[in-house]
C-alpha cells in the first residue's frame, strides 16, 4: 500500500516512511525520522531527524515529536499534546547536546493537551488523561491525571478502566476482549492464555 503525503507537506530527503502511512497537510518530516507502516500524521505535525515511530501510530493534529522521542507501535498522540526533549532550556544557552531521551511503550494513549516533560518513559497501554503534566516513568497500563499527574487507576489494552486498586492482589478478565490482567503489589500484568 502506498504512502500518501498531502502536496501541502514537506518530507525532506532521507526520511523513511511506513507502507500504508498517511502525511496530511502541513506536516513536516524531518530527513532523519523513521516512521513505521500505517502511521497516520495529522495537520501540522512536525517531526524531527531523532524520532523513531512505530507501525499503527497516530499523531493527531498540532503536535511536534521533537529529537530523541521514540514511539512504540499502536501509540496514539491526542490533538495538541506537547513532548520537550531539554529539561532546562534557556534561549541563550545551547543544551542539544543534553537531549533527554523520551520512550512512549507500545498502545500507550496520549490525551489531548498533555505535556510529556523529556526523560520519561510511559509504559505499555498506559493511558495519560487530556491536560495532565507527565513528569515520572508511567507504569504499563496506569491511568494518569492531573497536574502534575497522579495515577488514579488501570486501563485495559481495549482502552477501559479496569475496577482493581492501585495496589494489592485481583484479577480482572475484559468483557470485550475477554483478556486477563492480574494485579501483584503495584504491577498490572496482563496474564497470557
């Protein structure tokens, strides 16, 4: 399958683009991005030379996945939401070469609006509610809100809130998937058949 790119966008040389992937308008792939197959980059993106994409993202509208971001497959970046990739950035101080690496885990959901500050790493599945502040590693599956966030709960790899503590023991099979997650202490881990 092909990829298309909207006459409105730049892809500078060298970027590697995905079969299946759809580039809308004013996006700008940097010539260093690797971008997976069936990625989907929504209106005015940008993307830089040190981003990795996985296979099945989307990047809805607005944002910038800036130097030294890795996405995972099936990560999906809300409309507007904000990675940085220097902790503490003055205009008349050069940091390029303190870029902290970011990693998004495979099926994580970015919501609208929220801010992942550089050097994080959000686990798989986890789900970053609209507007939060992610300033810690997210743990895989966690339900995270607020500024700055706080985990509130799990998520289920179908995107619903699974009924268990933060903490403790259960179990929790998903009635649409019909998938199985047992919770140990502060780890949710989905138990395979």
């Amino acid at each position: 399958m092909a990829v298309t790119i909207h006459p409105s966008a730049i892809v500078d040389d060298g970027a590697q683009i995905g079969d299946g992937s759809r580039v809308w308008h004013f996006v700008h792939v940097c010539g260093g991005a690797r971008i997976g197959e069936a990625v989907s980059l929504g209106q005015n993106v940008f993307v830089g030379n040190r981003v990795v994409i996985g296979d099945r993202c989307k990047i809805q509208n607005n944002v910038s996945v800036y130097d030294n971001v890795t996405l995972e497959e099936g990560v999906f970046c809300g409309p507007s939401m904000v990675f940085t990739n220097v902790y503490n950035p003055r205009s008349l101080i050069e940091r390029k070469c303190e870029y902290r690496d970011t990693r998004v885990k495979k099926g994580a959901t970015l919501g609208a609006n929220c801010t992942v500050v550089c050097g994080t790493t959000i686990g798989a599945y986890a789900f970053v509610g609209a507007g939060a502040v992610i300033n810690r590693d997210v743990p895989d599956y966690a339900l995270m809100v607020g500024v700055p966030a706080r985990h509130i709960g799990w998520m289920s790899e179908y995107g619903e809130q699974i009924p268990l503590p933060l903490e403790g023991a259960g179990e929790y099979t998903c009635p649409h998937s019909g998938q199985r997650y047992r919770l140990n202490g502060k780890t949710l881990e989905r138990i395979e058949p």
